[in-house]
C-alpha cells in the first residue's frame, strides 16, 4: 500500500479541487508522491474532458473588477459546490478576470480567445478541466465604461464564493450612491436601465394583457385607462432599474436618488450564478 496520510489526502484535494476517490488513486498510483499524483490527476483528467462536456455547470462564482472608469465582470462555472469553494477554482477565476481585463473582453466569446500565459482562456480552462475532473466553463463576461464604474459582488451563502455580480456605470455623484445602486441591482435584478430600453411592442402587450385582465375581473368601463396605466407602471416598476422603488429607501425610485445624488446612470450588468 502506498506510504500516505489523510493529511497527504486533504493536502491534496485543496490543491487540484479532484474529488477524494480520484486524489486517492492518484497517490495509490504515485507511491505517496504528491507531486507525481498532481500529474497523473492531469493527465488522467484529459482524457475524461470530453466525457464532461455534456455534465451540468450550475455552481461557480462571479468576479470583478472596477477602476478607472472601467468594469468588468466574468461568470465562472463548475459542477459542485465543493469545487465553487475550493482555491484552486478561486484562483482559476481570478487568472480569468485578469485575461478579461488585458483583453477588454465584452462578452464570454472574446474572453475565450483572449491570451493568458502563452494560452488560450479555453486552453487554460481545459487544463483546469483536467486536473479537477469536472466541468468548468466561462459562462459570461461583461464590460462597462463610464465615468465612474461600481462593483459590488454578493454572497448568497456565506461558506460559498460570490454569486451574484453588478457593474454600474455612472457620471456624476459620488462612490456611495454607485454602490448604493449597484447593491440594489444585485437585490432587486432589473432587466433594463430605463422605459426606453424596452421595446414599443412589449409595453403595448402589457397593456393589453392589463387591460383584458381589468374587464375579467368586471372593473368599470370608466375605471379602465387609469386602471390599466396602474398595472403598466407596475411592469415598469419590476423590470426598469431607474422606475423600481430603492432598496434602502423605497418611497423614492432609484431615478430619484440618482438624481438627487447629482448621478446618471449609464449602463449596468448583473450576473448570478446558473441564472
């Protein structure tokens, strides 16, 4: 039997993120040489990328980065919590949020391509891929420019990594509402900046679909249009960044505090694990 400990074991599985049954076999493999296992986990875990690729990545993480008026934000997947938690992932997602960076990637494609180490994010990811044993994939990128960039990260759990990620672009105000709003952003996910971002033929359904509703429900002819203008705003409301009530005072919108704050907001992402 192989001269190893538990503590070889763990040592191990901190390292490459592999799974116990794999790290066991590997040392069994090596003869207790934590550095000859490392490769035979790698080279084993090659062959296996292809098996992977139609596994489920619904865990992971979100990382950012915010300065000089640039942002950006990249969604890293995995297959199991324990891999999400582990530093070699973490440390994966970080090499991967730099390659964004130097690259100015925008979206998850770019990003993919871009150049890290005298290799492809793909290629980087592949040996990722390799040594772990599971399936990891970039599932977006975002890039946002504006005056000032926010970024906020938010931990749904407090033994998991961040898993939900805001950019916000604004111009004028100052640090706190940008990250007030992007706070908000991460709580309350709107889908567009302002009314404008939604296209004419969506409101115009809304409203009929509201205006059908209101005479099911046997309302008052006369009642109508304010009734209907009612349940529109209310769309607005749940889908529109500038029309939702703040989170941290909500008898004003989020347009009302920018604006008081002297702030526009310009542009924003927001990504959340598996969404």
């Amino acid at each position: 039997m192989a001269n190893y400990t538990a503590a070889d074991i763990k040592q191990l599985r901190e390292r490459t993120g592999a799974g116990m049954l794999d790290v066991k076999k590997a040392l069994d493999e090596a003869e207790g040489d934590t550095s000859k296992a490392v490769e035979i986990l790698r080279i084993k875990g090659q062959k296996g990328v292809t098996k992977r690729e139609g596994r489920t990545t619904s865990n992971g993480l979100v990382v950012a980065q915010a300065e000089n008026g640039v942002g950006t934000l990249v969604e890293v997947l995995c297959e199991t919590d324990f891999v999400a938690k582990a530093e070699p992932f973490r440390a994966l997602a970080d090499q991967v949020l730099a390659a964004a960076v130097e690259a100015k990637a925008s979206d998850a494609e770019s990003l993919l391509a871009a150049s890290v180490d005298g290799k492809t994010v793909q290629e980087l990811l592949d040996d990722a891929n390799a040594t772990i044993g599971e399936k990891i994939e970039v599932k977006r990128a975002a890039r946002v420019e504006a005056p000032s960039v926010s970024a906020y990260l938010h931990k749904t759990s407090p033994d998991l990594p961040a898993q939900i990620g805001v950019l916000l672009g604004t111009d004028g105000g100052d640090e706190q509402v940008g990250r007030d709003v992007a706070m908000h952003i991460a709580a309350f996910n709107p889908n567009v900046l302002s009314r404008d971002d939604i296209d004419a033929e969506t409101v115009a359904n809304e409203r009929r679909i509201a205006e059908e509703t209101a005479k099911e429900e046997g309302k008052p002819e006369a009642a109508l249009p304010k009734i209907v203008e009612g349940r529109v705003n209310g769309f607005f409301k749940e889908n529109v960044l500038l029309d939702q009530p703040f989170a941290k005072d909500t008898k004003k919108s989020v347009g009302t505090v920018l604006e008081e704050a002297g702030a526009t907001a310009t542009q924003f992402a927001r990504f959340r694990v598996g969404s």
